[in-house]
C-alpha cells in the first residue's frame, strides 16, 4: 500500500484587497492599493478611483498596451521589417491611420 504525502502545497500568503470599498486592487501597503495608499500619503484621504478593470483575457503586453497576439504579431513583424523599436512600429501604424482619416492633413498656402 502507498503512502501518499498529504497535500501540504505551499500556499501564497492571502493577498487582501485594498481596504477602500469597491476599489478591488490588490493591497500594496497599509491597507490600501498602490493608487489608494498614494493618495493617502499625498491629500491624507482616499476617495474613490476609477473601476479596477482586471486585465483582459487573451491578450498579450506590447510596448505598454494589451493588444490580440494578432495585432502584436503584426506590429512585431512590422518593427522587424522596418527596423523599429516597437513604440515606433505603433506610432507608424498610428500615423497610416491617421493619414487615411484625414486626406487633407495640410491646406497649401495661398
Ligand atoms: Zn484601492
């Protein structure tokens, strides 16, 4: 017969949330998420921020944004290309849109 080894798995110590109600970000210190407990130590109070929006699923961190592996995958293969660095890849793409929007960027003088 086995003697099987309780499961005594190593459990992370419970992360509360922060103390402001409603607020649903993870507890940085005192209490309070990192955004609440700056406004703590800055104005001495805290009052509600905006809704704590968890991170969506399925996307993927490019340069500082939550994109779809697609479009990342597109804006890699974009900087590769070109030689960018990513945030220059997404200022080009910006620019193309921005260019199609507005087909006259610019009036000649006279
Ligand atoms: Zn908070």
């Amino acid at each position: 017969m086995k003697t099987k080894t309780p499961p005594t798995q190593p459990t992370p110590p419970p992360v509360k949330p922060c103390k402001v109600k409603g607020c649903g970000r993870p507890n940085y210190a005192r209490g309070y998420c990192q955004t609440h407990h700056r406004q703590f130590l800055r104005t001495g109070k805290v009052s509600p921020i905006r809704r704590y929006r968890p991170r969506s699923p399925g996307t993927l961190k490019f340069a500082g944004l939550r994109l779809s592996p697609q479009t990342v995958e597109a804006l890699q293969e974009l900087a590769e290309a070109e030689g960018l660095s990513d945030g220059a890849a997404i200022a080009q793409v910006l620019e193309e849109w921005h260019a199609q929007r507005s087909p006259k960027p610019k009036k000649p003088r006279g």
